[in-house]
C-alpha cells in the first residue's frame, strides 16, 4: 500500500514537470509575446494570400524554410521576430532539402518561377525539386505572386532604379528637354556613337571592338530587361557609371542635356522579348523546356495584368509603352 502512494507522488510530480515545460515554453510565449510588426512584415493582399495557402497546400515547407539564424551565413539578412506578425499559420518549416526562401521575392523574374514551377529542371540541372506542372494557372500566378513579397522589404527593390537624388536631378533636366522625342534620341545616336560605340557596339549589343579586352563585357542594350528602366534609371547610370567595371562616370565629361539626349536614344534599342532560339534573355525564362501552352499562358496573364496599369518591369511590353519607344 505504501509504495503504491509513493508512485502517486512521483506520477504527480512527472506531470508537474511536464505541465511547467510546455507552460514555459509554450503557453507563456505564446500569450505574453506580442512583437511589433517590423517593416518587412507583409500584408497580403488577396492573391497572394491564396498564393501562400497553395504553398502550403502543396507542402512547399516540407522541403524549404523561411527563418535565416545568425548560424546561416551566407543565406542573406537574418530574420526578426516583427516579420511574422501576419504569418499565421506560420510556415517556417524545419528542413532544408531545398534552400531558405526568407529572401526569395526579386531574386528572379515572375517567367523563371512559372519554368521552375513547371520543370525545375529547365532552369537548373540536377535539381531534386519535383514539378509543380499540374497546378492551375490561377495556382501558379497567386503561388508567384506570394513567393515574390517573401523577404521583398528586406532586400533590395525587385529591379535598381535611381537613388532619390538623382531623380530630383533628372527632373529638372527633363524639365528643359523631352527625352521622348525622336529628334532627341537623334542627337544622342550622335553621340553614343562618339562616346559608347567602341565598347557598347554601333547597334548597342554590347560588342563593341574595345569590348573584346574586357573581362566584364559593356552591358547590352537590346536585352528586353532594359526595357524595365525609366528615364530617371537611365540617366543615373549614365551619370554616374558602374564601379567596378571600365564603364566611365559620364557626368565628369559630358552635360546634363548631352546625358538626357542619350536616355532619349538609349531607350529605344531594348527589344521586346522573343522565343527566338539564341536569343534566350531574362524574360525568355518561359520559352524553356515547357508546353508551348504553358508559355501562352504566362504572357497572355502577363498582358491581362498591365492592361490594367499596374506597375512592373513587364509593363515595358504593353502597346502603349511600345508606342512610346517608337
Ligand atoms: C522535395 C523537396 C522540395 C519540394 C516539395 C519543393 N522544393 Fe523547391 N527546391 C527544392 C530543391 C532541392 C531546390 C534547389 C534546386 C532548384 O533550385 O531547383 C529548390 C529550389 C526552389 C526555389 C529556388 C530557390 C533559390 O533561391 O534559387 C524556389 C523558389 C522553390 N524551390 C520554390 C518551391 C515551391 C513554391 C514549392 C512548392 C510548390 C517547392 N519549392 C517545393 C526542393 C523542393
Ligand atoms: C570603356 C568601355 C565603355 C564605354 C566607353 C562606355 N561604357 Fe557603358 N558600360 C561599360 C561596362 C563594362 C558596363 C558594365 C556592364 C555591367 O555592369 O554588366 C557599362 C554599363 C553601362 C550602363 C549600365 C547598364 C546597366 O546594366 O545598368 C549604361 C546605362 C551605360 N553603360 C551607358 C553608356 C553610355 C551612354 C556610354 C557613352 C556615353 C557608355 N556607356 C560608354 C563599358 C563602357
């Protein structure tokens, strides 16, 4: 009889211990714990939201997490508890079959997630990640949409565009000139020609004579992707060239209207994408090793989305801003 309550108390004391662990550990938190919401944290907005539940539907957390610890170096910025006010449930996942996506969103364009998507394979070789191909193409636009906020507002904006400065800057400039204007774009051919040619090429391709010495070959303006920068972007790199490369700081040597007469003329020279083969660019992501159909689908919902105006590098493809390069 004796030992049988000396089992009690210890049967009593075990729960005891158990019920204060998962109070410390759980409960308290949970309740007591409230971070504010930090700047990264997202709210979503109805697309992406159904985006995110595709992600879990699809178990996505199963094989990828989102939380980078000061231990994963070289996974990109580390996370903080603010980030998660709007995650819930929370889909932080525990393996790292695939990697860390905290700080997927702009890492690629929305065309190299459908490919990926449907055939990982298409854009990276030897890749263990199944395909997704059978998702609808209402799932695969939400699902894109949610990855590309992941970790947006932590990293760099999707695409460089001009610091502030120069935008203030380039407004005044183009207060006096239009760089829309085919007799600008003119003048600047004139001077591209004297100034860039030898190393961006007679037609801008980026194979300019002096560009067979380079070890980082002058930037090819015909690429599509440059259809994405505004007047402001173009005169900022102009302006101010790019470190690290033998692309000179053009404002040390020619005016600010010589510079707007080159956004006129540099403008005009990205082209709008094609299947082409050889020709393979950013935005020709989707050409690759998919269903013709598949593709037509990513650029008919692609036109759809800036019909309606909203703003994006791929806006640069719509009818009206072709119009406005001719
Ligand atoms: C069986 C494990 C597995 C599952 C499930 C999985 N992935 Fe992956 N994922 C990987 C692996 C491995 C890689 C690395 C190779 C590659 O990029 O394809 C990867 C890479 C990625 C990348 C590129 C990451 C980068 O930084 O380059 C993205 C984006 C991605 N996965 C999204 C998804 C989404 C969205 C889902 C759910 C629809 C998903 N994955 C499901 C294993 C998986
Ligand atoms: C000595 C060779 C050289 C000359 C001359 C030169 N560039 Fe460049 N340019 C480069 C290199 C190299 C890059 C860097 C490409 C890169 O970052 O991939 C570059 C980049 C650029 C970029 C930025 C592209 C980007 O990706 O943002 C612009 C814009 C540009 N050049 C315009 C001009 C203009 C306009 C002129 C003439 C006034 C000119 N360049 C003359 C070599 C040159």
């Amino acid at each position: 009889m004796k030992s049988n309550v000396n089992y009690l108390v210890a049967a009593v004391f075990v729960a005891l211990i158990f019920f204060t662990i998962i109070y410390v550990t759980a409960i308290l938190p949970a309740t007591t714990f409230t971070p504010n919401k930090s700047d990264v944290a997202w709210e979503y907005s109805s697309s992406e939201k159904r985006g995110r539940d595709v992600y879990r539907r699809e178990g996505c957390f199963y094989c990828h997490t989102q939380f980078v610890r000061y231990q994963d170096r070289e996974m990109g910025e580390m996370v903080k508890a603010g980030d998660y006010v709007f995650e819930t449930p929370h889909l932080l996942g525990t393996e790292r079959t695939g990697p860390d996506l905290s700080n997927i969103g702009g890492k690629y364009p929305d065309a190299w997630h459908w490919a990926h998507h449907t055939n990982p394979r298409a854009v990276k070789p030897g890749s263990i990640m199944p395909s997704f191909s059978y998702l609808s193409n209402q799932d695969m636009t939400d699902l894109v949409a949610y990855l590309q906020t992941i970790g947006q507002k932590r990293v760099q904006p999707r695409w460089i565009v001009a610091p502030q400065e120069f935008r203030d800057k380039f407004h005044g400039v183009a207060e006096k000139t239009d760089v829309n204007a085919s007799s600008f774009a003119n003048a600047g051919r004139g001077i591209y020609m004297q100034n860039c040619a030898q190393c961006h090429g007679v037609t801008g391709k980026g194979n300019g004579s002096v560009s067979m010495t380079m070890q980082k070959k002058p930037a090819n303006f015909t690429r599509p992707f440059y259809a994405g920068y505004d007047d402001a972007t173009w005169y900022w790199r102009i302006s101010e060239g790019v470190p690290g490369t033998r692309m000179p700081r053009w404002a040390k040597t020619l005016s600010d209207e010589d510079m707007a007469y080159l956004v006129a003329f540099l403008k005009t020279l990205p082209k709008p994408p094609s299947a082409k083969a050889g020709d393979i660019s950013v935005t020709d992501y989707a050409a690759l090793d998919q269903p013709e159909e598949m593709n037509q689908n990513f650029w008919e919902i692609e036109a759809q989305k800036h019909g309606s105006g909203e703003s994006d590098p791929f806006t640069a493809y719509s009818e009206e801003t072709k119009g406005a390069h001719e």
